[in-house]
C-alpha cells in the first residue's frame, strides 16, 4: 500500500470520507461499507494497531464534543451515535492515508491537480515549522521548570498560560523573518 | 574596479519606535572583496543588510541610496536586485522553509522560472558546491545546525547572486563546524558582506572592514591595522582578536592563525 500512487491513495480516502459523511443520520447497515473497507484496509497498510488506537484516542476528546452538540436535538441518541460512528471512521481513513503517504507526496499530487499554490505554501509551512515550534516549547518548558520550585497546581498553569503566551510572541516574530527569508528569494 | 555594491548616506529610522537605526552610511564593496560589519548587538548591522536586499525601508524610497552593480534599488527592480544579492539568515531555521532539502534549495530558482530537469541540476550543483551531495531528499528538522547553514547557503547561491550577504553565519557552530563554513565561504567566487561576532573569521576571510556603533560607521578600513587598534575596539563593545593578540614565539611579527 505503501507503494501505490499517492493520487490514487488520496482519491480513495476523500471519496471514503464522502462517503461516510453523506450516511443517513441514523445507524443502518450502510456504516458497514466503510467499516469492512478500513478494518481490511487497516492490516494491508500495516499500521500498527497501537499507533492507531493512540490517535484515535487523541481525536476521540474532539469527537466526543461533538457528539454532545448533538444530545440538544430532540432525536439525541441516533444522531450521537451516528456521528460518533462517522467521524471514527472519517479519522481511521486519514489515519491510514498519512500512515502510507508521506505528507510531502501529498502536496505533490494537489499540486499536479493545480490546488490554490498559497493553500499548498500554507500547509507546507505547516508541516515544516511544527518540529520547529515543539522543539521551541520544550525548551521555554524546560526553561521554566527549571525556575520553578512550587508543586502547586496553580504555579503549573500559570506556567502553562506564559508558555503559550510566548509561543504566541515568538511565531509571529518567527513569521515576520520567514517572510523576510522568503522574499530575500524572490517570493511574489 | 566596478563596485558590487555601493551605499551612500543610507538613514534608517524604525516607524514602530522612531529609533535612528541607521544614520548617514556610507561605503562601498569592489568586484570579489569580502568586506566585514562589525559591531555590538544593537549597532544596525542586520538592519544594514536588510537594506542590501531592499527587505527594508517597507517602502522604498524614491531617492535611491544603494546601488547594485550599479543598479540603483528602487520599486521597479527588487526581484532583480534580490536575485543579485544572497541574503543568509542569521536563524537557519527562519530560512529553512520546504520540507525536503531539495524543494528548499529549489525555492529560488523556481521563482525565477526555472523547473524540470534543468533546475534539478543546479540544487544538485549547489549541494555539491556545499559539501552537502545526496542529501536532496533529506528533512531540514532532522539536519544539524552546521548542515542546515549549508542548505541555506546552497538555496541562496541557487539564485546565482553577484553579491553573498551573510548574517552571523557562523554563531551557534561548533569550532569544527565554523572551520568548515569558513573554508566553503574562502571557495566562493563574488563580492561577500559578513556581519559578524567573529572576529577571527573577519581575519581570516576579509581584507576590510566596517565598524558600526549606534547606527553610524565609526570607523572603516584595511582588517588587521583597524582590529590591532584596541581602544577603538574596546570603546565599540569589541575585542583585539586573538590571532592579532598573541605573537609567534619563534616568529616575532607573526599572527598565529
């Protein structure tokens, strides 16, 4: 799978993902389709179920409070579990496409399918400057912990707020050079 | 000799602050001389540079006050001049922008027009010219900083500039790291600006040099006479490098390098 084109791999996520999306808001035997697809799809791309458990778990926080927007219309449960039911799978697929194509291949291909060029700048920014920004917060998070001698909860997310705070700061400053660094190289 | 780059009364005041940056600069750079900056933090050295490559005043002026090969700076021709001078960043990072080294390298010349098979092998050439061959498909967040400063010096010399302009370009390195890049920098043809720290650098690579403090030129001239003047050095927040500072045991007069 991991060999397979990325146009074709990317095609058959969105067109799953659609797919799922459109299912009726109730639970029918139709949420098998995507189901079956991605748990046999799940051992051919080889992803270790671990790996896929642990993201869908991170997703899940957002799913969930999703769902419970749902719980305000007076047919609560159906439409909970529906979505619930969806945006697993939806996730699963991505899942999948990201575990078997590498990202840069995937800018590739929307830029053979002539995608907006400052959409396509914006996402590999994105890409490029998340290690950047991680390794930024552990060290402001380290530096931090270092001066801090109180085990209190509240010293901890004050903490928490500063290093957000500056994180905040110091990208827009980041992004003020980059800017400059990109003109510097004839960026339009 | 034709100037590669000539500055003349260049002022700078920041609009954030008002604060005069730079105040009446004035010196020129011959064809293939490597001329350094230097100053304490804060002198209006990397403003300076940013000047060089019309990334500052926001707007640019209509009275031009620089001039490359000749060629005044004005609206009219910034992607010319940009291509003209090799801006290198102080941060490799702020200039690291792809995901791949190779669609890094490829940035500039892309902008320029070019694609294919052709622009393929110049990111190769430049790689090479960097000491840096076979790393096309490599990521710049898995790179160290000495290979990450390569990449950004190949993407800048992709460009084919006729003035390199270098920002610190070696702080944060190792002493193997800052051998390295000082030598790749003695191979590379053209008019070069360094700003710097280092002052042995400046030694080693520039025939003169540039002093700012407080955004003004305080003073400007052959390296060795004007770094062995210790009071001016130390009245600017530097210091008499250490090469001019000690004398070869066995060889009175002689710098050690």
């Amino acid at each position: 799978m991991h060999q397979a084109a990325p146009g074709i791999k990317l095609v058959a996520a969105v067109l799953l993902v659609t797919f799922t999306a459109l299912l009726p808001r109730h639970l029918t035997w139709l949420y098998l389709v995507p189901t079956v697809i991605l748990l046999v799809l799940w051992p051919v791309c080889r992803m270790p179920i671990i790996y896929g458990l642990r993201r869908l778990l991170v997703a899940e926080l957002f799913i969930v409070g999703i769902g419970l927007l749902t719980l305000l219309h007076p047919t609560a449960a159906p439409l909970f579990l529906s979505a619930l039911v969806k945006s697993n799978l939806c996730v699963l697929a991505m899942l999948l496409l990201t575990w078997t194509t590498p990202f840069q291949q995937v800018l590739q291909q929307l830029r053979r399918w002539y995608f907006p060029t400052v959409m396509l700048s914006t996402l590999a920014l994105m890409c490029r400057y998340m290690p950047v920004l991680g390794e930024e917060t552990r060290r402001m998070t380290r530096a931090r912990a270092s001066r801090t001698f109180s085990s209190k909860r509240v010293v901890s997310w004050q903490n928490v707020a500063l290093i957000i705070g500056q994180l905040f700061v110091r990208s827009a400053d980041r992004a003020e050079r980059i800017y400059l660094a990109m003109c510097a190289r004839g960026w339009k | 000799m034709k100037a590669a780059l000539e500055v003349r009364n260049l002022s700078y005041r920041y609009p954030q602050n008002g604060r005069l940056a730079l105040d009446q600069i004035s010196f020129s750079v011959a064809e293939e001389e490597c001329v350094g900056v230097l100053g304490p933090n804060g002198a209006g050295k990397s403003t300076l540079l940013l000047h060089l490559n019309a990334l500052l005043p926001e707007r640019i002026v209509s009275t031009p006050a620089i001039w490359i090969s000749g060629e005044p700076i004005g609206s009219h021709n910034l992607q010319l001049i940009r291509q003209r001078v090799g801006l290198l960043f102080q941060d490799p990072d702020d200039q690291l922008i792809s995901a791949t080294v190779f669609e890094d390298v490829a940035f500039g010349p892309r902008q320029l027009g070019l694609e294919g098979p052709i622009l393929a092998a110049l990111v190769r050439q430049c790689l090479g010219q960097v000491g840096l061959a076979g790393f096309e498909e490599r990521q710049p967040h898995r790179l160290s900083h000495g290979e990450k400063r390569r990449v950004c010096l190949a993407g800048v010399l992709a460009c084919k500039p006729s003035l390199l302009v270098l920002d610190e370009p070696t702080s944060d390195l190792d002493p193997r790291g800052r051998r390295e890049f000082k030598s790749l920098l003695q191979t590379l043809p053209g008019a070069k600006i360094i700003a710097t720290h280092d002052l042995e650098l400046v030694v080693d690579l520039c025939a003169r040099v540039v002093v700012l403090d407080e955004g003004k030129i305080v003073a400007q001239g052959p390296t060795v006479p004007l770094l062995s003047d210790e009071p001016l050095m130390l009245a600017h927040g530097l210091e008499k490098p250490h090469s001019l500072l000690h004398r070869h045991p066995h060889g009175p007069g002689m710098p050690l390098r």
